[in-house]
C-alpha cells in the first residue's frame, strides 16, 4: 500500500470521515480513536466489525468521533 493511497483513506468508524490512518506494521490506526483495522494479503479491512476498538471501549458509540456527532445532531 503506498502512501498516496492510504492519505485518501479515512476512517470508517467517524461519522464525518475526517479521522486519518496511518499504518502500524499489520495494521492501520485512526488518528481519531486509535482503533485499529487489519491489513490482509496487502489490503486494509476497513469493515467496521472488524475494527479492534481502543482500551476500555466495547462498541463504536463509546468512541469520541460518535459523541461528537450526536452531540452536534441534538444541538441542531
């Protein structure tokens, strides 16, 4: 994977798709959350499903990028 391909991934856990990646050996990692997608045979797996969430999170709306979101959703 080079480089000018994964500056145009974002990260398909953060609502707005502004999180970043960048890779960590086998994986990529959200500049957002930190969670971390597989790179198999080469390629990302960004399926949410097999995300491995940050530390002491146990699903997706625990992460800062979906209070954000829904913080700006009840605002409006």
């Amino acid at each position: 994977m080079d480089d000018a391909f994964l500056a145009q991934l974002r990260c398909p856990l953060d609502p707005q798709r502004e999180a970043t990646l960048s890779r960590d050996e086998q994986q990529l990692v959200c500049s957002g959350c930190t969670a971390h997608f597989p790179i198999k045979q080469g390629l990302p797996v960004l399926v949410p499903d097999e995300a491995e969430l940050p530390a002491g999170m146990r699903e997706v709306s625990q992460l800062p990028c979906h209070r954000r979101a829904n913080r700006r959703k009840h605002a409006n």
